[in-house]
C-alpha cells in the first residue's frame, strides 16, 4: 500500500451533497455531514495534512471548514492541477504521496495524477473508470470519513488509529 502523505479534498459534492439552499432572504447555505470530522480527526492522529480546494467562493465554506478545524483550504480555485502543485511543494510531497478525492469531471486531473484517488458514490461513471476507490457514500453523507477510513484500513494503520482515537477519551475517565 502507497505510503499518503497529504489528503487533499474537493468540497462540493464530497463534504457536501452538491445542493446549495436559500432562505427567503436569498441567503444561501449547504448541507455537510458531521461525521466526516472523524476523517480529520483520525488524519491529524496520524499528522497528516489536510487540504480542501474548491472553485467556490462563499463565506459558508470558509466558515464550514474551520469549524471542522481545517485550516489549510483553498477557495475559488480554477486549476486544481497548478494549486495542488504548489501545496505539495510546500509540503515537500509527491503526487505518488498523495491523495485526493473529488466528485466530478473538473476533478478528473487531479484524480489521475494522485497517488490514491476516490470519488463518491454519485459521481459520474467516466469518473470512477479513472480511480482506486469508488465510495458507498454520496457526497454529504460521510464520503470523506469513508475515504479516509478505506485508506487507513488498507495500509493497516486503522487499528492503531482506532486505538490512539479512543485512548483520548480513556484518558479523560
């Protein structure tokens, strides 16, 4: 199994069912799901980074991922390819070292050039053709705990990162 290093995300339609709602005020907001803090958690157990690239702009967003304590996040991306390039230059990583999960044909780059790719459920066939894990989950439905989880599972660091998760709460008894 690939040694990852670095996760990187997509945010529509992966952290997010790829709906947007507005209020009567013309407020817009997304829909996430809660558990996919228990895939950043178990990442940033194991220091690895996590990084979110996403074309969209909205303060919701920023304001989503912080809460999720995700601190490394790129908003109003264009070219994933180039982004990402420079974030594992910074990192000093390769792509073999890294991994990425998107949802659509803008990710599909990014998918190809990555160490260990997935993609939600929901996402369309030509997509899954090109990747090393096809989810159970749709995207704002657990899909990146699941990603993150297929990983560690795979490579054989789930156990002991089960174990490190729930020593903390042990410790706290």
């Amino acid at each position: 199994m690939k040694n990852i290093k670095l996760f990187i995300s997509g945010y529509n339609g992966v952290w997010t069912n790829n709906h947007i709602y507005y209020d009567k005020k013309g407020n817009q907001t997304k829909y996430f799901n809660l558990n996919d803090c228990i895939g950043v958690a178990f990442l940033k157990l194991n220091n690895i980074p996590v990084i979110v690239l996403t074309e969209d702009h909205g303060e919701i967003i920023k304001s989503q991922l912080e809460k999720l304590k995700i601190t490394d996040y790129y908003v109003g991306v264009s070219n994933k390819i180039k982004v990402a390039k420079e974030i594992l230059q910074k990192y000093n990583i390769t792509w073999e070292e890294t991994a990425y999960i998107g949802d659509d044909i803008n990710d599909l780059p990014l998918l190809k050039k990555v160490g260990y790719a997935g993609v939600p459920a929901q996402a369309p066939y030509y997509v899954k053709r090109e990747v090393d894990v096809i989810l159970s989950k749709n995207g704002g439905e657990g899909a990146f705990r699941e990603f993150v989880e297929k990983y560690m599972d795979e490579s054989g660091i789930l156990k002991k990162t089960l174990n490190k998760y729930l020593s903390i709460y042990e410790a706290v008894d």
